[in-house]
C-alpha cells in the first residue's frame, strides 16, 4: 500500500513539473505582452482582434498620422513575437 502512495506522489509531481516548465519557458521566450501576441499567432485564437488593430495601425501609416507611444510598444512586442515564432 505504501509503493503504491509512493507511485502515486511521484506521478504527481511529474505531471505538474510537466505544466509547470513549459509555461515558465513560454512566459521567459516571450516576456509582457509577447505572451499573448505569440499564443494568439501560435493558436488563432483571437486572430480577429489582432488584425483589427493591425488594420488600425495601416490606415493610420496610410493616413501619415503619428503612432503614439502605446501604438509603438504594441507593435514592437508584435514584431519580437513574429520573429521567435518564424
């Protein structure tokens, strides 16, 4: 009886290491923002909202309007997510 309790701690302990590291690993490659920009390019979920924004940001290059400072960090983690994931 006690093996088995044995087993059983040892199963635990490897199934939460295994969703443990991958999500660690994930959140240090893509750090802030890029964790989600990078599942939703990974997955497509929530593609839609993503090229909203990104529409957004054409028409305000097309229009020669200024990207604010928001705009800028947005598209710079889009860009580092984009890239680790090619």
């Amino acid at each position: 009886m006690k093996k088995a309790r044995n087993w059983k701690k040892i199963l635990f302990w490897i199934l939460i290491t295994a969703l443990v590291v991958p999500v660690a690993v994930l959140l240090a490659y893509f750090p802030g923002q890029q964790t989600l920009l990078s599942l939703t390019l990974a997955t497509g979920i929530g593609v839609e909202k993503l090229q909203d924004r990104v529409d957004e940001f054409e028409e305000k290059a097309i229009r020669k309007e200024p990207f604010s400072k928001e705009d800028k960090v947005f598209l710079k983690d889009f860009i580092h997510a984009s890239s680790k994931l090619t």
